[in-house]
C-alpha cells in the first residue's frame, strides 16, 4: 500500500505515533482573508479518515469536512475571528495536527500595508456583463453585495445574458473544454468587492447542476485558472476602478479555463504591483474556495499588467504557476521609470534648454531610442512620477495636491502610491523617492561613434539637470533617497528575478512598436531587461521564451495558452527531484522556442535565439533592439542600477580628441565623479525574502 505525501510511515513494532498533517489551500496560513479558508487534513493510513475532529480555537468544525481522495478530508472552514485562529485536528491513534490561520478583512489590508486615503468608489459606474452597474456602495471601503450572473455562447458567437436558468436557449453553443467534455457553453460569472477592488470570476457551470463545490469540480472546468492583469499607470491611484482586464474571453472559456480578474489588478487603476499582488492573492482565495484548487494557474497581461505578472511572480511565489507576458517591461518602478524620466529630461533639454544645438538625428542618437518621436512620446508618459499630472477624473480637484494652494493634497504619482514602502522624508512628508541621474554621462557612445561632437556633450551634461521633488526640471542632477534604493532591491520592486521568478515558465511576447510613427514606451529592449536580470540572479533565463512580431502576425493567444498548459502540465506530472529549472527545461514543448515572425499576412517563424543588436540577426533585422539614454551612458540592459557607483572622469572614456580646457569642463561637471557602470549600483542588494508583509501590526 503506497504512503500518502506528508504522512509519516512507521515501521513495523515502532511506537512512533504518526500525526495528522494540516495545510491551507485556498491561501498561504498567514494571509488568510474574508473569514474562511479551504483546509485540507491529511490522515495516516492506519486512521480512519471519519474518525478525525477538527477544531478551531476549541470550536467544533468537523461537519465542514468531507472525504477527499485516499485518507484525507477537505473542507471550508468559516466564521474565523479576525487574527490568529489556531486549528487542530485530532484523531486517535495520532498525534493532533494543528495550524494557525491569521484571517484578514475582506476589504484588506493583508500584506501591502494601511489602505490609501483618499479612495474614489466606482461601483455606480462599474458596468457588469449584463450591462447594469453595481449601484452605490454599501460602505466606506467600496464594498457590495455579490452578485451571481449567467452568460451563455450564441451558435452567433456572442455572449448574452442567460434569461432562464431552468431552460436552455435554442440558440446555445457548446464549448469542448481541453480535457475534451463537451457542455453547454454556460458561464457562471461571479462579480463581488475584495481588498477595495472589484472582482470578476467566470467559469463554465450549468446552473442546473446547484452551486459549485470546491471538493468536486464540475465538468465545465478544465482545472486551470487564468488570471487577467491590465495595463496602464497614468492615472492609477486613489480609485477603485470601472474596470477589470475582462473576464468574457472566449479563447480561455470556450477550452474550459476558469478567469479572474479585479479592477486594482488593471494599472490604469491601480500602479501598484504590492497592492495588485495582494489583490490577486485575495481574489484566487476566493476562487479556491467557490471551485476549487487550480492544478496550476498561468497569469497573462500587456504592458502594465507585465509588471505584474513578473514581479507577483518573484515577490509572492505560488500564485502564478506560469506567466504570459506581453509588451513587457521587468517593473514599472524602474525598467519603466528611469527610461520615461531620462526622456523627460532629454526631450526639456532639445526643446527649452538648447532648442538649435542638435538636429533630430542627434536626438535620437544621444536617446538610443529607434524613432525621435519617441523622445517626447515617453516625456509624456514620464508624468507618472509628476504629482499633478495624472490625477484620476474620479478624483475631486479640492482633493488633489498643489503646491501652493494645497500642499497636503493627495499626490498622484508613483512614489506617494508607494509609500506603504520607501516611507516618508521626515522633513518634507513626501515619499522618499529612489530616483538618480548624478553621474550618467548622456550622449556618451553618440560621442564616441562621432554622431555628436564634444561641445556638445559638454553642453548637454552641463544643463540637462534633474527632477525636483515635484517631478519638474532642476539646475541639479536627481539625487536618489538611499533608504528608498536600499528598499527598493531588497523589497522586489526593482525585480530581481531571483525570487519565485526563477521557477516559472516565461513566455515573453511583443508586438514590435519601436518603429511606431508617434514613438512608443513598449520598446523591445525591455524584454532583454527582464532576461539579463534572469541571468544575473539565477545564472540561465531557460526559463523565458521570448516571441516577437508585427502588426499581430505569427503567434496567437490560444496557440501561448495551450503552449503554456502543456509545459506546466508536464513540470506538474514530474514527480521527480530534480531542481525546478531542469523540470522547466525538460518539459519545454518541442516547438516553443525563441522566435519572431516575419512582416505582414502570411509571416513566416523564424526560430533562432533571441539576443541584443540592430542587423546582427535575420530578427534583429527585422526588429532592432534599440537602446535607452543609460544604455548609450554606458550602462547594460539589465537596468538595474538606480545609482550609480562613481569613478574620476578620465580621458579614455572618449574616444574623440579632448582639449585641456574641455577636459576641465567634464571634471568640473562630473565633480563627484562619473558612473562606473562595471559596479554594482549604490546600494544594490538581493531580495530580503518572499511574502514580505507591509503591515506595520
């Protein structure tokens, strides 16, 4: 007979008592939310499963518990207490098995820190998939009573709301999920309010066959889950949200996937990846419970949802299994911010500074950008770090801050969103912000390729100057806050790559934008960012396939899906003990590798490694990865230095001839010296650890 996993076997005339084993499976113990948890209980073979009593804090709960699988018993357990809830489960002939769940609000906060203030409620103008909205909330955290909703397929291709749960429409198409059972295509769509946001969930599931149980899966759902993260961060912050990513996808329902999403998961909302990490946690919680334990769950988002799915992943392994991560950066608080803030910096200083000194050429040279247009379009975008440009509509003007008028007004930018984090400046009240250019010597490889002469290098080093505290341009270089740097490395929001990151399968996908008419943030080298860091915390990125083409030519969401799904399924069904990145490696699909597509209608796959360069590969002919202003400075594609560790300006860094006079400028200029980028950044570290909690109980 074989031994259960986790239960101890006890050799024959041995007097060792075996012991129940208790573990938490709709969230990890300590971040238990909404007063329930899924539990399961493991039993020694030589114990009666029915035999076992489980209770919590002395109070019997064994009637929530039914058998599951061979000796053991699952069940919802409800009512906890706010805090810590110790549960134990006792059985003759065992020693007891106990666990302790320390249950949250349902309205949060878990593990991301005290709620912001102020908060905009959008539940009266959050549209649900019947086409109502949610009406007023409830209570002052955005709550409301959760609603249960049936959507059905047309044969048309459309969905529409179920108009009688007791009959089925003529017109109802028939889903075949991946593990081939046919059902009506029936969606159970369940939308609600958790940790402030507002959630959606949608799966496969008659209405006839009564309420989903999380101890036997109905047949309309595949096992797998798919979380939906949605881009943006202008104007996230302060709101609830009126929107999720969507949860109506017909390429994940119609195989039989379940989704999920909220609208503090979408970072047009919410520009937080703490706060979005938490949220996803709660709302998975919630999904467990309803239907059930995912045998894996894959994350997929673009752009700010990218941040998401990268650092969820390495911050807080085990809720993302897999990840498809599209138009991606590494995170938003750096790959994203030093790009957009050098930009700003540039596109002030050819515009207001030296308007006649370069042509538009130069411009782009000293950028490392593909297209000049991108100069001002990634200046713009640089206003998620201003607090006064991107405040959400929801948010009333008397409310938001203004240095003048009302310097104690809620500030929306990047850093005040995270202050739960970097903290306060004691003097000023604002956000300490990890934020430096001192040292970067901008336009240095146009310099030295002779694309800009030294007079003006000397120039543009000399005034391009910073970012005051309020985001606007100073005489002076950006001075970071070094308790914000030192937080910043050791907390994850400059992704490591080192933390759970490790373990999951990367599909990176893109579609090419940096030959975009109007330029674009969503540059390819952003891509090669995430995989240096892989490199640099793991030693490989085998983990990280990446895909790239154009104008939505070559690969396809289904064909990712179902790529993932069997990649994960095979690392699943390993049993193994081998390291997790030799499973990764071994259960690879065949023909999931590194690849773009050739231009337009019938593109071709070319399959080769994917590596940094402009002509150097048939890919990189066809879309050049281009650079960024550091990256010309001299730093690496990593980008992951926030300050730089200085050096002397000396005279073997140019490459062109340096006058005496010129000479003196630069050292004058660089006076406390110039990046050595062949160092660690100040106060560079690795992750503290995963789970970090935020809360300061």
């Amino acid at each position: 007979m074989g031994v259960l996993v986790g239960a101890s076997a006890t050799p024959a005339g041995s007097q060792e008592r075996q012991k129940l084993q208790v573990t938490a499976v709709s969230s990890r113990p300590g971040a238990v939310s909404g007063d329930d948890a899924l539990i399961r209980v493991e039993v020694p073979v030589s114990i009666a499963a029915d035999t076992v009593r489980v209770e919590v804090e002395g109070r019997d709960v064994t009637s929530s518990f039914r058998p599951s699988g061979d000796n053991a018993l699952m069940g919802v357990v409800k009512e906890l207490s706010k805090g810590d809830n110790r549960l134990t489960a006792r059985a003759q002939g065992a020693d007891a098995g106990q666990l302790t769940l320390k249950n949250h609000p349902i309205t949060g906060p878990v593990f991301a820190g005290p709620h912001e203030q102020p908060f905009v409620c959008d539940t009266a103008e959050f549209k649900t998939v019947t086409g109502g909205t949610l009406g007023q909330p409830i209570d002052k955290d955005c709550s409301v009573k959760t609603r249960v909703d049936y959507m059905y397929r047309t044969t048309a291709g459309k969905f529409v709301p179920l108009p009688d749960e007791n009959v089925l429409p003529a017109d109802l198409a028939t889903a075949t999920t991946s593990a081939g059972k046919k059902v009506p295509y029936i969606v159970r769509v369940e939308t609600g309010t958790i940790n402030r946001g507002i959630y959606e969930t949608a799966v496969l599931h008659d209405p006839k066959s009564g309420t989903p149980d999380p101890l036997q899966r109905g047949p309309g759902w595949n096992g797998r889950l798919v979380y939906g993260f949605g881009g943006g961060c202008n104007g996230g912050w302060y709101v609830q949200g009126r929107n999720t990513v969507g949860i109506m996808n017909d390429t994940y329902l119609s195989k039989g996937y379940g989704v999920a999403s909220s609208t503090l998961n979408v970072f047009g909302n919410n520009c937080n990846d703490l706060l979005a990490a938490e949220t996803m946690s709660m709302v998975k919680e919630r999904f467990v419970e309803t239907y059930g334990d995912p045998a894996f769950t894959i994350g997929n988002g673009c752009s700010g949802g990218s941040y998401q799915t990268h650092q969820i992943a390495d911050n807080y392994p085990g809720l993302l299994d897999g990840i498809l991560s599209g138009c991606s950066f590494p995170d938003v608080g750096f790959g994203t911010i030093q790009t957009l803030s050098d930009a700003q910096l540039l596109n002030h200083y050819f515009k207001e500074v030296a308007p006649d000194a370069f042509t538009k050429e130069q411009q782009r040279a000293v950028s490392g950008f593909g297209k000049w247009e991108s100069i001002g379009s990634l200046a713009r975008a640089g206003g998620r770090i201003d607090p006064t440009v991107f405040c959400p509509p929801q948010l009333p003007e008397e409310q938001r801050y203004d240095p003048d008028t009302n310097p104690d007004g809620a500030r929306c930018d990047v850093y005040s969103h995270t202050v739960n984090v970097y903290g306060e400046v004691p003097e000023t009240g604002k956000a300490r912000r990890p934020l430096d250019n001192t040292g970067i010597q901008y336009g240095l490889e146009a310099l030295n390729n002779g694309t800009i002469d030294m007079d003006q290098f000397i120039d543009l080093n000399r005034r391009i100057g910073g970012l005051d505290d309020d985001a606007k341009p100073a005489a002076e270089r950006t001075v970071a806050d070094l308790k914000a740097v030192r937080t910043a490395y050791r907390t994850g929001r400059m992704l490591n790559g080192g933390g759970g990151l490790a373990d999951v399968p990367i599909i990176d996908y893109r579609d090419y934008t940096d030959d975009a008419a109007a330029g674009d943030m969503h540059m390819r080298f952003h891509s090669f960012s995430t995989r240096a860091r892989l490199d640099k915390a793991n030693g490989t990125h085998a983990n990280q396939v990446m895909l790239t083409r154009s104008n939505g030519h070559g690969f396809t969401l289904a064909g990712m899906l179902s790529d993932m799904d069997q990649w994960l399924t095979g690392i699943k069904g390993d049993s193994g003990n081998d390291a997790p990145i030799e499973k990764i490696v071994r259960h690879r699909p065949q023909g999931l590798t590194d690849a773009c597509w050739t231009r337009g209608i019938g593109a071709k796959k070319i399959a080769e490694p994917q590596v940094e360069g402009i002509d150097n590969t048939e890919c990189n002919t066809l879309y050049p990865v281009w650079t960024s202003p550091r990256m010309v400075a001299g730093a690496d594609v990593a980008n992951d230095i926030v300050k730089c560790r200085k050096r002397p300006v000396t005279r073997s860094d140019y490459r062109v001839p340096v006058t005496d006079g010129q000479f003196e400028d630069l050292k004058a200029i660089f006076r406390t010296g110039v990046c050595d980028w062949s160092q660690p950044g100040a106060g560079q570290q690795g992750l503290a650890g995963t789970w970090l909690s935020f809360d300061p109980k």
